[in-house]
C-alpha cells in the first residue's frame, strides 16, 4: 500500500499519512479525511485510535477527527481529481497516487521519496478463498481457467486490487508456459471469462463471496483474505497461497 501527502495550496501545509509518518500537522487542524483503497477499513479502524491518543496526549487543546472514505483505488483518485477534499491519501497502487501529481498538481513529484520505503509500509501478495472443503481442488492459476470454476474479484478499471489479480494471473501463465504471449492472451480470455461478478471494489467482491454466495474462489489481497476466514470461522473457508 502506498501513502501520500497533500500540500494544501490556501494554507501551504502538509498533513501527514496516517502511518506513523513524522510531517508536521498544522495545530488548526481539528479533523482529517483519509481516502483509502476499498479494504482498508479494518485496517485504519485500528490505527486511528491509537494515532488520534498520541494526537491528543501532543495537542490537548486541539482533539482531533480522523474521517475514512473508502472505495476501489482508482474510483477514488478520479473523485478527488474531480473535486473531493481530502487530507490524505492511502491507496495500494503507484499509478492512482501518482496520477494526483500528473493530472491535478496536489501532491509533489517526490512524494515516494518523502516516506521510508519508498512509501510502501507493507506489501501482500494476491491469495484465493475456497469454499469448505475445496470442492473445486483449486491450487494454482491455472484451476481458474477450467469451464468449472467461476471467480470474483474487482473491476480492473476501478480497483487496484483487480488489477494485481490480472497481473499475478498473466505473469502465472508467462512463467508456466514459457513466454508464449499467444498461450498466455488465451490463458487470460479463459480466466476473464470465468468471472462471474466484476465489482468495483474488493470489498463489493468480498460481498459477493461471502453474502450471496456467488462464485468458486474469491481472489483478494492476502490480508484481505485471512480477514474473511477470521470473521467467518462459521463457513470453514480454505486459503490458497
């Protein structure tokens, strides 16, 4: 995931992410606003409580809000392209952060440089969930091309996290057969084609799994996954790695 800071243009400040970052946050400030990648919820649900007590314990006559916006990554750069005031930005891929440098000017250039690691925290790789017992013995890319199994995951147009999903599943099929695009483009029409739900999220993928029962095998981030099968130990879901 990758995080980024606006310069606020009236005010000339910057705000910091909300990952332990060490830029100033202007003592005006009462409330933030976190635009986020659509599975974040849980994740900043835990971390701003104890970033807001650090806040407060610093700042005791200055409480502070943290608000959370939550949708697909790239439906989130384009709404605060088109207008959406944000004070921060958490997003799981390069291309969406940098596009609010390349089309709207508001954040710096060097804003991977601004953050150890590149602005990456932390790193997961894509992961399947298989309904109980694995009925459909899924066990690698290649299971998802068979006419038997139908998938869920995100839109690749809005979500980074589709987007991941699509590369994974083309570098598989690269590696497996040995560099052959011809056999890897077909590959990928049998994998698209067995998508039974594009949501424009990971979490209205998530939805469409677990609610309504839809699909085979729900391709997710890796943290996403081992979060479902901890809050629905009832359905005995199985994780492929």
């Amino acid at each position: 995931m990758n995080t980024s800071i606006f310069k606020q243009t009236a005010a000339g400040f910057a705000l910091a992410a909300l990952l332990g970052a060490s830029a100033a946050v202007p003592a005006s400030a009462a409330e933030l606003l976190n635009s986020s990648y659509d599975v974040a919820r849980e994740l900043f649900t835990a971390l701003n409580k104890p970033f807001i007590a650090e806040w407060d314990k610093a700042h005791p006559d200055d409480k502070l809000t943290i608000r959370q916006s939550h949708a697909g990554s790239s439906k989130q750069a384009l709404a605060i392209l088109q207008g959406q005031k944000a004070d921060v930005v958490t997003f799981n891929q390069v291309t969406d952060i940098q596009v609010l440098h390349d089309k709207g000017k508001l954040i710096p250039a060097d804003w991977q440089a601004r953050l150890p690691n590149r602005s990456s925290p932390w790193y997961s790789t894509m992961a399947f969930l298989v309904r109980k017992g694995n009925p459909k013995n899924i066990q690698d890319w290649s299971d998802l091309a068979r006419p038997d199994v139908k998938l869920v995951f995100p839109n690749p147009k809005t979500s980074g996290n589709a987007r991941y999903t699509y590369l994974a599943a083309w570098e598989s099929a690269d590696q497996a057969n040995g560099g052959n695009k011809a056999q890897t483009e077909e590959f990928m029409k049998k994998f698209l084609k067995n998508v039974a739900v594009f949501d424009t999220g990971g979490r209205g993928a998530t939805t469409t799994f677990n609610d309504r029962g839809i699909g085979d095998v729900l391709i997710s981030f890796e943290s996403e996954i081992n979060n479902i099968r901890n809050l629905y130990k009832d359905k005995d879901y199985v994780v492929v790695v």
